[in-house]
C-alpha cells in the first residue's frame, strides 16, 4: 500500500477509536448517575460535507437516554438529539436554547431537511413556521466539539430545561 493510504488509515482507526471511546466513557458516567440509557450504533445519520448534508452508510455510536433523548458521536462533532410531537413542541419556551447555544437545529422529524431555525429567528419565528408545517414530530439538535468539558452536566441542564414536554424516542 501507499504509504499516504497507510496514514489516512490510520488516522481514520486513531479518530473513531477516539469517538467510541468518548461515547463508552460517557455511557458508564450516566449509568453511574443511575440513567436509564443503551450505548447503540446507528447508521444513516447525516454529516455536513463542504455545506452539503451527505448520508452515512456507516454506524456511529448513541447513547439513547430513555425518556429524555440521544446523545450522538459524529466524525466531527457531538450532539444532543430530542423529538416532540408538534403539539407539545409549540409549547415551549426556545429563548434559552436559542440564546444559549451557538450551534441548534430544529427540524423535521419525517423529513430532517425541513429546517425550522435560522440565527435570526426569533422563537416566535420558530413556532410560526413549525406550526404553518406538515411535520408532526419536531426534531432539536445542539452540536459540540469534542473539546466541550461537561458534556453529560450540559446534556442534563438542557434535558431538565425541556422537562414536562413529553419528548418522544426515535431510536
């Protein structure tokens, strides 16, 4: 083999080892907090490409946390993953998550490019359009980089943030 193959092999082996561990160390911190959570490998999650979202025929690792949300380990990034019947959704209150985290997504849950959420929305913007949609389930994403320090602390304000909405499974 070429020796730059070599190299990327073995970058790409350091990275996902980094990844799956990360994902396994945070699963055993939540199960030492006594949550009721499964460490599962999904496939066909979306990354962001050079501005295009591109399927990944590849599985990464989700710590599904149960009835509250996903915590999910992507090439470049972590995320937190909650879904909402829309009804429940169009009751809550955005303007900490908005104004708290540079990196949010809302979106559709049948169809993940329906986007809900500009920067310059407002959260009244937001539930206009979530309620003007077809969707019926309501995905919200907030991404991290891997060097964030109190990820499972920050999943945990968040998910008590959105308590009481009835948020749904969707793995």
């Amino acid at each position: 083999m070429e020796d730059r193959i070599i190299n990327s092999i073995k970058t790409i082996h350091e990275h996902l080892n980094q990844i799956y561990i990360r994902a396994n160390n945070d699963y055993k911190d939540l199960l030492n907090r006594r949550f009721t959570c499964q460490l599962v490998f999904f496939k066909e999650n979306y990354l962001q490409v050079d501005g295009q979202y591109q399927l990944q025929h590849y599985p990464i690792p989700i710590i599904t946390v149960n009835e509250i949300g996903d915590i999910g380990y992507n090439l470049d990034r972590v995320f937190f993953e909650f879904a909402f019947e829309k009804s429940d959704f169009l009751s809550k209150d955005l303007g900490y998550l908005i104004h708290h985290f540079d990196s949010l997504e809302i979106y559709g849950g049948h169809d993940c490019l329906v986007d809900f959420f500009q920067k310059e929305d407002t959260p009244e913007m937001i539930l206009d359009k979530v309620q003007h949609s077809d969707e019926q389930i309501i995905m919200l994403a907030i991404y991290f980089d891997y060097t964030f320090k109190g990820l499972i602390n920050t999943f945990l304000k968040v998910s008590k943030t959105l308590k009481g909405h009835n948020q749904i499974n969707t793995h």
